[in-house]
C-alpha cells in the first residue's frame, strides 16, 4: 500500500545540439534516482541542416515510444556571440520539444546557470564539475560515464528536473521563496 504513495517519475533530459545531441532517461522512485540510458545522437556527419533536425525529431519520437518517459526536460537556449550558432541551436530545440509535444508529454525547460547551480551549487561550474557530482550522486563507476559530455548534460537536466520535483516551491501551493515555505508550514519545519 505505502508503494503506492511514493511518486515515481521517468525523465527524459536532452541537452540539445545540432552536431552532438545528449539524451539521458533517469528513473525515480521517491527520493532516489538511477540511470536508465545515457548517450549522444551523433549528427555531425549529416551536411544539411534540415536532416540534421529530422533525425532530433524522429530520434525523440522513437525514443518516447520505446521507453515511455513521464516527464521531458530541456535545457532552455542560452546567448551565444555567433547568431548563427545561436539559431540553430533553437531549431534543434524546437524540433526536440515539438517530438516530445507530439508524444503529450509535459515541456520543462531549464537555463544552464540554473542546471549548474542545483547540482553543483555553482550556476559557472565546468561540464567536468557537473559531470563529477552527477557520478557522486547517482553512485556511477568511471566506466560507467560516458565520454562525451553532451550525454552527461543531458543527465545534468533531468537530475536538475528531478530535484524540483521535489522542491515544495515546485508543488501545488505557491511559495515566494524557502523562507515562505517554512513560515507557512511551522509543524514540518521546526528548527
């Protein structure tokens, strides 16, 4: 019965990218996480553009299909000096939310300062830091994590996801801050 209660969630990260595209599939079950998959879709090679975001499309479609996530999180686009870097890393999102659209799944977008800060507590860490701390939390071995880091930013996504599933911030009732939280709930926050 008590098996029952406890929330279980399966996220699907994606670190989106339009040579390198990282996925991560994270299972959760209450208060732990583990791996389930980890990996790049390798697009480099494709010349065209558009094909390069016809795969990001049907890769998700299929990869939703395959494995049933519950949840999609996304890392939100982040300013870049080269426009034309910067517009195709949108069309990559774009078309990886709208796969996930296609699938009814629910969007959660997140900016890389605020990946970095729930996992490393520093919204400037390096990928090596955040990729350090995700094999610390979720008990990987050196052989487990991958070599490129486009997967392990995936997996820094929907651990990120995973933390604010169980934020009360993140919950029905809206609080302005943690403070406001503690304030209105005296009996589950004592000091």
């Amino acid at each position: 019965m008590i098996d029952k209660l406890v929330k279980q969630h399966t996220i699907l990260g994606i670190d989106p990218g339009t040579n390198y595209m990282g996925y991560a599939l994270l299972c959760t079950s209450g208060s732990k996480a583990e791996v389930f998959d980890l990996g790049v879709l390798d697009l480099h090679k494709e010349e065209n553009h558009y094909a390069r975001l016809q795969q990001i499309f049907f890769f998700i479609q299929e990869y939703i299909d395959n494995h049933r996530p519950t949840e999609f999180a996304i890392e939100s686009q982040f300013m870049d000096k080269n426009v034309q870097t910067m517009l195709k890393l949108a069309h990559g999102q774009g078309v990886a939310i709208a796969a996930a659209l296609s699938r009814d799944l629910p969007i959660h977008e997140y900016s890389p300062m605020k990946i970095k800060m729930a996992i490393t507590g520093n919204g400037h860490a390096s990928k090596e830091q955040v990729a350090g701390m995700l094999q610390r939390f979720l008990h990987l071995q050196a052989e487990q994590m991958p070599k490129k880091l486009d997967a392990t930013d995936a997996l820094g996504i929907a651990y990120c996801h995973y933390l604010q599933l169980g934020s009360p911030l993140a919950e029905g009732t809206k609080y302005k801050s943690w403070a406001d939280f503690v304030k209105r709930n005296p009996k589950t926050c004592k000091l």
